[in-house]
C-alpha cells in the first residue's frame, strides 16, 4: 500500500465526500477520535455504493458485507474541520472489492488518515459469497487505482 511518505494525495482518490465533524467526535485530547476515523471510512464507501450503483440495503437480494477495515493515522484532524473523505478501487476480486480510503482535512492535499474497508457481495438469505454482477462491476472498473 502506497503511503504519505511516497507521495500520497488527494489525486490518487476518484471519489470525495465531504463529512462534517461535530463536537462529540473530538476526544480529551482535543482532536477526533481514533474510531471515528472509521465511520468516516464507512460513510464515503456507502454513499459510494449507494449513488453510484444504486444500492438498495433492503431491497436487493445480493449484499455487501463489511469483513476488514484498516486505518492508519498520520496527522491529527479536529472539529469544526471539514473532513474530505476519498476512495478508489484497490482490488476487485470476483465476489470482494476492497476500497482504498483517506481522510482529508479541507483544502489539505495530504491525507490525515489512510487505509481500506473491505466488502465481499454476499446472498442476503444464505450469506454466501455470490459473484459481483457485471453491471455493478463496470462502475467499480470506472473507479479503479490507475496504476
């Protein structure tokens, strides 16, 4: 995984969201928590699926499940920054994506936080892996890392 000290910015990402931080997710330390990061990393991935493939959690037969997330930190964020939330497509297997995310702060082209959020398409009734459908695979190629 490419890191800060190679040179990652925003530019590597293909898909932004921004996400407010609020009072309650800074800590005693006067900056946002560790775990926060993670729901920031949540929120741009389903906002991803939920726009950009049209997602519908309790309509569709065929899910994604959340099965890792890693995140590392390297510089502290605080409210009331605005957070830039970035994705591109690290991997597509045939039945899990993994996402690669980073946290901005607004108008910094250094990432906060970097890492991935792992889904594997699951049948919603027997929870077993299925193959991602084509159409759902052509916009994941849209958002491919260029290598």
């Amino acid at each position: 995984m490419k890191n800060v000290k190679d040179g990652l910015t925003r530019g590597d990402y293909a898909y932004f969201m921004t996400v407010p931080t609020r009072w309650n997710d800074n800590d005693m330390l006067g900056h946002v928590n560790n775990v926060v990061y993670y729901s920031y990393f949540e929120a741009v991935v389903v906002q991803f699926v939920m726009r950009e493939m049209g997602l519908d959690w309790h309509g569709w037969q065929n899910i994604p499940y959340a099965v890792e997330t890693r995140c590392r930190f390297w510089r502290p964020i605080a409210y009331p920054v605005l957070v830039e939330a970035g994705l591109v497509i690290e991997d597509l297997g045939s039945s899990s994506v993994t996402y690669g995310v980073a946290l901005f702060a607004e108008g910094d082209d250094r990432p906060a936080a970097t890492g991935h959020f792992v889904h594997v398409w699951v049948d919603r009734d027997s929870e077993r892996p299925i193959v991602i459908d084509d159409a759902l695979r052509d916009v994941y190629r849209r958002y491919l890392k260029k290598s």
